[in-house]
C-alpha cells in the first residue's frame, strides 16, 4: 500500500545519495524503444467505478515488496511503485498489466485510462488496470546506486521475474483484491516497444502465469549492429529528402576514408563541427537528425522537427526539389547551414563540439555517475549487457541514410567507459552484448507463444527488430496475431491514433475481439 514513509524514505534516499553536480558529457544519446508520453484531456475529473464509488486519481502511487534478486530470495525486497484503478471493473474481469519499460513510469499513469489501450480492454472486458514500474527506473530501486555491483540485478531475467512475482503476490488495492492471483483471475499482460519484448519473453518463459497477451512495438529480436533501425524512415521519408541524404552521407563517407586532413576539416566545417577529433563521432552526429522520426505519430502533422529537417534541404526558394532531391552540392550545404543556423545550438548549447559531441574522453566522470533515477546509465547497461542496438550504417550493397563508419565498436567502446571492467572477465563462451542469448532463451522473432498478439506500425524505425521486420519469417496465425498498421512507434497503444488512422483503428477493434473470445474460454484454475 502507499504509506508516509515511502515518501520519508524517497526524500532521504535522495539526500544521501545525490547527484553531484553535472558534468558535460555527449549529447548524443541513443534513443530509447519507450512508449508515448500524452496528457489525457480531462483528466481533472474524479475516477469513479461502476457502482459509483470514487477511486483515487490515477496518479496515486502504490508500493509493492518486490524481490532484489530473484535468484537469492534471501536478499530481501525493494520498494517497486505502481499505479492502479478499478474504473471498470466486475467480478470476474481480467486484470491488466503494463510496464511502461525503460523510464520513470510517474509520467505513465494516463495509460490506466480509457485514453489507452489498456483502458479500452478494460472498459470492454470489465477489467481493472495495473501500471508497474521496471526496476531501476524512477523510483523502484532494488539497491541505493547504479554502479557496476548494483546493476548485476538488472537483467531481462530479473524484469521477467519482477511480472510474475507481482502478479502471483500483490494484493490489489480493490475489493478482493487478495483473491485476484492469476488462476483465480485472468491477467493480461500488456506493454510497447521493449516492454512489449518482456510480453513476450514473460508469456514464453512464465507460461502459467498470463492468460493473454498484448505486444506494441516489441522489439523481440535483440540485434547488436542495427543498422534497420534507419530503414523504415529511409523508405517511408519523403523520396527527395531521402535521395539527397543518401548522396550526402556518401560523400561523407568518402571524403572521412580518405584520411586527407584538409579535406576532412573542410567537411566537418561545413557543418560548423571543425572541432570534432575523430571522424566517427563526427559521422554519428549527422544521425541526430534522422532520430526526430522516432516521436512522429498518425496525428502529426507537416510542422514538425523532422520535416522541418527536410524542408531545408529540399525547398530551395520557395520551390520543393523533385522525387530525385537537388544533388549533392545544395544538399551538402543546405544540411551545413541547418546545423550552423541554429540546429547545433538548439542541441549543444554554449558547448564545444568536443564537449558536446565527442565520446573519446575516458577520463569525464559523466561517463560513471552512478547516482539514482538516471535512466540514461540504466537503459544504457541492457544496451550493453544484452541487446546492444547500436544504430550504425547499413551493409555496402543497401543504400543508406546513415553513414558506415559508426560500427558496433563506437558504442561498445562507451559501454567500457561508462562501466569500467563489468565485461572484462566475461566467458569466452558469452557474447557482449549478449543478443545471442537473448533470443535464444526467450525465441525473438520465433516465438510460439499463443493469446500473444503483436502489434506493430510499418513507419516505426523499431520495425527490424520487431516480428514486422524484413527478415523476420513468423508471419503469426490465429493464436499468435501479427496485426500492421500505417502507423509509427507503439502508435496502437494510444485511443488519439486510432481516431487518426482508420489502420490503426482496425488494429485496436480487431486486439480487442481477439482478446474478448480469449476472455470467454478462460476458467479458473486455482
């Protein structure tokens, strides 16, 4: 339950352990698999139940005594929060849980509302809803730091087990909410993107425990050179923008392999990053501008930062370029002129561009502050230990947007930095990041897990590493539904997308039919 003294324990745990004081390290970051932030529209009025009884509002946190190590019971518990309502419920509905993923969830809970998913199955399927937060996110610390010994305990594995533990123990705070254990109730577990991927591991590796399953955007196939994360947004971006990006990396890439330091500094100027030692980090910035697709949903529209990007390339007094762009020397220096008119600044600041974008500097303690509810350093450790996900080019015989001189071994190398010797010692036997075995043990794309239904948009630039993907050969069947959309990342998760795109719609209608004949031939098995 929530107490006081969570509240006395939080405000103590962050004195004592406090950040110090920021020092400038890459702004470069890779973004994250997570699922949509969104205000709910009216959410100033009171929850209420069925039988009219007024819940707490949905920001009202819950603790729940989870498990340090799951492997070592002994070491005793963590407070982990969650979020819950009963809005919709009657007896003998399902419970439904989702665990936003990689992120402090105190900015989740709308997704217990009707504005979701969640709610939408929920207010159909008479449930109640249940958003978790993952270990070493936010505020649901296993241990009182991030440092290399502490983070031992945060592994897929441990996440897996977090869900079924939860789920076999909380009492929910409802009535009967003891009484409400999977096997007495149905649970659906439900979650996007890398959340998503724990619905899939979780069902595969904890078959008895969740009836069903919803997966959004699950990024089930772990891939250490991930190159096709750029696909998707290469063939769904406007073909002139495309067309001139591609020409310009190519160059770059040419003009970076020839080890002429005039012409390279004359390079790096253009874009006003002359400062910038190596040629890699300087590749790896120009990717910057390509991750703004990542945020773009089925509502956006023509006024956001990705095509303002492509606007500046391709509009050249007042007229657009045509489906082959203007060639390289506009677009050379028409991307230049973006990042030095204000791009850079709206990145970097008053930084230098070594202090901004360069990641060669061992020595910065940015690289090892291991103070808590620092969701970068978390994600950053699964990245490193076990899936890797490291956005690069794509292989010489396929065009690319992105250029072929950011390889694995540029953000391996960071992993080193932020966590010194936590992969020297690692078995020969035992790859780093360890993606091998992640879909070995938990199936990625194979997966037979059956009331699993997958959810994905064609425009997500998560797509390849989803059953969607191009090189997936899973093509689903009626236990195991592959459902495509028109739309972007974990688009279906959200009510607003739907009334956006009519695709969208029909996948979130067609979920919840599957998921209301699945409901209908559960029974009890406790």
């Amino acid at each position: 339950m929530r107490t006081i003294e969570l509240a006395a324990f939080l405000l103590l745990a962050r004195a004592v352990f406090a950040r110090p004081a920021r020092a400038k390290g890459p702004a470069f970051t890779f973004p994250r698999p997570s699922v949509p932030q969104f205000e709910r529209p009216g959410e100033e009025f009171p929850v209420v139940s069925k039988n009219g009884t007024q819940l707490p509002p949905f920001d009202y946190s819950y603790v729940f005594e989870q498990l340090i190590d799951h492997n070592n019971p002994s070491l005793g518990t963590f407070r982990q929060r969650y979020w819950h309502t009963y809005e919709f419920y009657e007896p003998g509905g399902p419970i439904i849980l989702f665990m936003p993923g990689e992120v402090d969830a105190s900015g989740y809970y709308n997704y217990l509302s009707n504005s979701t998913l969640n709610g939408q199955i929920a207010q159909k399927l008479n449930g109640a809803v249940v958003v978790l937060e993952h270990r070493f996110f936010g505020d649901s610390n296993p241990l009182p730091d991030m440092s290399v010994q502490s983070l031992r305990v945060h592994t897929v594995d441990q996440a897996i087990n977090d869900l079924s533990y939860f789920a076999q123990n909380v009492e929910l705070p409802m009535p009967n909410g003891d009484q409400l254990s999977p096997g007495k109730a149905p649970w659906i577990l439900t979650g996007g993107s890398y959340g998503g991927a724990l619905v899939s591991y979780t069902m595969s590796n904890k078959p008895d425990v969740f009836y069903a399953g919803y997966a959004s955007s699950a990024v089930v196939q772990a891939i250490v050179d991930f190159w096709g994360y750029f696909e998707p947004i290469r063939q769904a971006m406007p073909a002139n923008c495309s067309a001139d990006i591609e020409a310009v990396i190519s160059h770059v890439d040419s003009v970076l392999s020839t080890n002429d330091s005039a012409q390279i500094t004359a390079l790096k100027t253009t874009f006003g990053l002359q400062g910038l030692s190596h040629n890699d980090d300087f590749a790896a910035a120009l990717q910057e501008n390509l991750l703004a697709w990542q945020a773009m949903q089925p509502d956006d529209g023509p006024g956001g930062d990705f095509y303002a990007f492509c606007d500046a390339l391709e509009v050249k007094n007042g007229v657009s370029a045509g489906p082959s762009g203007w060639g390289l020397d506009h677009a050379l220096q028409a991307w230049g002129n973006f990042w030095k008119s204000g791009y850079y600044e709206q990145i970097c600041g008053d930084d230098d561009n070594e202090t901004c974008l360069g990641t060669y500097d061992a020595t910065n303690p940015f690289w090892s502050y291991d103070f808590l509810d620092n969701t970068e350093r978390s994600w950053q450790w699964l990245l490193c230990s076990e899936f890797g996900f490291y956005f690069t080019g794509a292989p010489a015989n396929q065009p690319t947007i992105a250029s072929r001189l950011v390889t694995p071994a540029w953000g391996e190398r960071q992993c080193g930095y932020r966590f010194p010797g936590a992969f020297t010692n690692v078995s020969s036997s035992v790859d780093v990041p360890n993606a091998r075995g992640v879909n070995t043990v938990y199936k990625g794309w194979s997966t037979t897990t059956e009331r699993l239904i997958f959810a994905n948009g064609i425009n997500d630039p998560w797509r390849e590493a989803t059953v969607a993907a191009d090189g997936s050969t899973n093509t689903g069947s009626e236990m195991q539904p592959h459902l495509l959309s028109d739309g972007f990342h974990c688009s279906d998760l959200l009510t607003s997308e739907g009334d956006a795109s009519a695709k969208v719609k029909s996948v979130q209608d067609t979920a919840l039919t599957y998921l209301e004949k699945w409901l209908a031939e559960w029974t009890p098995s406790a």
